[in-house]
C-alpha cells in the first residue's frame, strides 16, 4: 500500500514521463487503451471475487457496470481517437486573412482521478479512458472503502499499464489529502459533496481545473398515462441495481395518484420476480459497502410506512428492497441522498405538482420520467434541469458514449464519457496561421475614419 511519504516520488516519476512526451503518440495511447481493455478480459475473474467480496455483486452486474462499461469505453475511445486528436480546422475572420485556423487538441498532462466506492473498479478505469486517449499521465486513487477492489485495482493494473505513466496510490484521507497539497494538471473526482468542496479548495490552490461527479436525489416521475408494467420493471431495476447504490439510481417516485396504488403493487411484485421471496438469498442482490452504511438505513426507516421490505442487519450489511410510502418531505429520508435500497414513493395529485416538488430542489444527476404525454414530456424538458435525463426507462441512458455524463450544480459540474471524455481531459488548443505576404496596413497606427470603416466592414 502507498503511504503518503511516498507520494512525492510517486508524482515526480509520473511527471517526468509526461515531459518527455512519451504519452502523446497516437500509437502509445491506442496501445494503453488495449492493454486497459485486456486486464479487464484477463483479470475478470480476479475483479469479480473482490467485488463480490466488497458488495456481494454478482457476476452479471460486475460483467455489466464495472468491467464491460469500461471495456466498451476503452473500445469506443480506440475506434474514434485517430478523428478525435486531429486538428480541427475552423474558419478565419477576413481580418486574418489571408491565413488559417485550427484547434489542435493537446494533453493536459498529469490528471488525479479520485474515486468512489460504489462502482469501484469503473469508477477509476472509466475516466481514465478520457485520460489515456488524450494523452496524459494519470494518478489513480480507489476508495479505501472498498479495499478488496482497491487492492486488486493497485495489483493488476501496473502489469498492464506503462508503470511510468500510470500510478494507483491506496489509501483513505490522510493519502488524499496529500495528493491534493501537489500541482496536477486536472482532478475528476467523484463521489459526495462534502468531500467535493474540500477537492475543490484543494484545487484552488493551484488553479487546477477540475471535473465533479457527485450525486443527489434523483426523481422518477410516473404518470398515469405510463405503461405501468414496463415502468415497475425498469424502475425496479434501475433502483436495485447495486443495491440502490447508484449515483443516478431513482432516488424516489412521484406518481399520479390514479395509478399510484396499482403501481406500487407492481413494483413490489417485480422486486418479488427479480430477487425472490427472501432477497437476503439471492446472488444477485447486492449488499451495503460497509456497517456503518447499511446501519444508516436502520435510522432512514425508523418512523416510515414500510410497504415492502425494510428489514436490515447491520452485521450482514443486508438491506432488503424497500418500498416506503409518502415519507415526509422534511424527513432525513427526503432530505439527503438515499443511496441504497430504498424507494419512497410519494402520490401527486396532478402532474405539475410533480415538476414543482423537482423545481423547488437542487438540480439532480439524472430524471426519469415515464409517460405517453408529448404535452408532460415537453413540459419537464422545458420546466426542469437535471444531469441527464431519461424517458421511459431508468440508469440504462449511461450505457451510451454518445452521450455526455455529468452533473448540474449540486450534482457536479463537467462531464465524461465517448469524446467528452477526451475533451474533459485535453486542452483545446487554438492556432492561427499566417503567412508573411500580404500584410494590410489598415490596422495599424495613425488610425483615421477610412480605417475604422473598412475595420468595421470586414469584421
Ligand atoms: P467515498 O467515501 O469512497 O469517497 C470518495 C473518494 O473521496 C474516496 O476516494 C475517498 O478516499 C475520498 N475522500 C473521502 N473523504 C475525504 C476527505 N476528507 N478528503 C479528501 N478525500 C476524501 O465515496 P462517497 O463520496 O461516499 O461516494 C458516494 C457518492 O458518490 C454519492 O453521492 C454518489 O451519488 C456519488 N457518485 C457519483 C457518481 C457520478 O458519476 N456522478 C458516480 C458514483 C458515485
């Protein structure tokens, strides 16, 4: 494990490989992205005993969010990067010309990635497809929280990646903090708020930009016009996936009170089809990261309307899926991100109610709404913002690189994923050329009416 007197070399090896210009071959990095996607091929194995050992996560899950995410990343980002690094010619203002203009994207150098614990493999490898395609050198640091993934992160990537370029630094804030006193070139980091503002601070120090990949409550709107049998079962998998542990899962239902009692049945009786009568049993329901997570939830649901589940053991980190109906809006539940397996579902008597109860809180990650109304489709597209947004289905938006991911406000600020990756991680270079022939004397002093108007023409 690093410890954080080591950081410093670990930091200046990194740097030095950047200077010498190593990481900006196109060949280079298309040959790091393979090797990134081979690890994931030949250490699934490995990957998917240390998560099931951090979060009982099944081997379909692991198969879908950790290791194919972040293979097909690697894969979209190979085919495209020839495209993507070319200089991109734009056009020249008759002032400038005759001349040209272009942008040439450049490396931005040594990037930090700070990682969460709840997809704890993708959430270092996914970013650093962005890193690696646009040519940078990267220091990784893993959740400490999840540490069988961390160790395992920290034992097989060096094999594969240039050991030069790349570097897993272990630990929890004591590590962090110290990387966070050292001069990096940009920071993604993803996980809470709190710790947002201290990676932000940090950052401000050196005037290290940085990309935020929080969280929030992230509604799910159900109207009555819905197809409610299509809506249980995609709501209940975006929900239960991972345990609820999902920074874009639905955070919580506002649902049209003429379908609300037929859908809540619905949905409980799709957590009854996917995980069983006893979810505690099922390989392929997830578990808390930690005691003192799954104990939270003990506290989240005292006092609540337990529709469906609420069992906890605190000592097995076992959280049942959890319907709870019509918590108070001033509830601990309603107040901060669930982040786990527990859906409320609140009833609105109209629609509109439920764009204002969305209007009047911070901007979510992402929002899910589920209707066959162009009119209801058109108002929460036009009335709220929101990360990303998702209608009629829920999470399935984040399997496409075409799109952008990140979040607005309080759910994070910049974006990754496909070419917003390269471009969160590259500094777009602006270049304008001239040549030496014509040079119009129109600009330069003494200036005089004829000069200002011809300026003004050609402008
Ligand atoms: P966490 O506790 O693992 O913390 C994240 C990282 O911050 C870790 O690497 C940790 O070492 C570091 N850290 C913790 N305390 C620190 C401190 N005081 N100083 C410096 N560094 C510190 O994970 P978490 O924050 O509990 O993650 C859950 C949150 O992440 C949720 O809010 C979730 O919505 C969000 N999330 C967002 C995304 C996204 O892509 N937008 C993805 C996953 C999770």
């Amino acid at each position: 494990m690093t410890t954080a007197e080591s950081i410093p070399d670990v930091l200046q090896r990194v740097r030095a490989t950047f200077t010498t210009g190593k990481t900006r071959p196109i060949e280079w990095r298309l040959h790091q992205l393979g090797e990134l996607a081979r690890m994931m091929r030949e250490h699934e194995a490995d990957f998917a005993e240390a998560l099931q050992a951090d979060l009982h996560k099944g081997s379909f899950e692991t198969a879908l969010s950790e290791l194919g995410f972040v293979a097909s990343e690697a894969k979209y980002a190979s085919k495209h990067l020839h495209r993507w690094a070319r200089p991109k010619r734009v056009t020249t203002p008759m002032m400038a010309l005759p001349g040209s203009s272009y942008i040439q994207p450049e490396p931005k150098g040594v990037v930090l990635i700070i990682a969460p614990w709840n997809y704890p493999l993708s959430m270092v490898c996914a970013p650093l497809v962005g890193a690696i395609a646009a040519g940078n050198c990267a220091v990784m640091k893993p959740s400490e929280v999840t540490t069988n993934t961390s160790a395992a992160i920290a034992r097989i990537l060096p094999r594969y990646l240039d050991k030069d370029a790349f570097a897993v630094v272990e630990g929890g804030v004591p590590e962090t903090t110290e990387l966070l006193e050292n001069q990096f070139d940009h920071i993604l980091y993803t996980g809470n708020e709190r710790v947002a503002r201290i990676v932000m601070t940090a950052a401000a120090k050196h005037l290290t930009p940085c990309t935020l990949e929080l969280g929030g409550k992230s509604p799910c709107l159900v109207d009555k016009s819905a197809n409610l049998e299509v809506a249980a079962s995609r709501i209940a998998w975006g929900k239960f996936i991972n345990a609820g542990q999902t920074c874009v899962a639905p955070d919580h239902v506002l649902v049209h009170k003429a379908v609300a009692t037929q859908f809540t049945e619905l949905l409980a009786a799709k957590i009854k089809e996917f995980y069983g009568e006893d979810p505690g049993q099922s390989p392929d329901y997830c578990r808390i990261a930690s005691e003192r997570h799954a104990a939270r939830f003990a506290r989240l649901l005292e006092g609540q309307r337990i529709h469906t589940g609420g069992q906890v053991d605190v000592a097995k980190r076992y959280v049942a899926p959890t319907i709870v109906l019509d918590p108070a809006p001033d509830s601990e539940l309603m107040q901060e991100e669930i982040f786990g397996p527990v859906l409320p579902i609140i009833t609105v008597d109209e629609m509109h109610h439920a764009i204002k109860f969305v209007a009047d809180r911070p901007k979510p990650l992402a929002l899910y709404l589920f209707t066959k109304s162009k009119a209801l489709e058109a108002a929460v597209l036009d009335k709220l913002s929101a990360g990303s947004v998702c209608i009629n289905d829920a999470v399935i938006f984040m399997v496409s690189p075409e799109l952008p991911f990140g979040g607005i406000g309080n759910s994070g600020m910049g974006r990754y994923t496909g070419w917003y990756g390269f471009e969160t991680f590259s500094h777009m270079k602006p270049v304008m050329k001239r040549g030496f022939r014509f040079d119009a004397p129109m600009r330069y002093p003494p200036y005089n009416d004829f000069k200002r108007r011809f300026m003004e023409l050609v402008r």
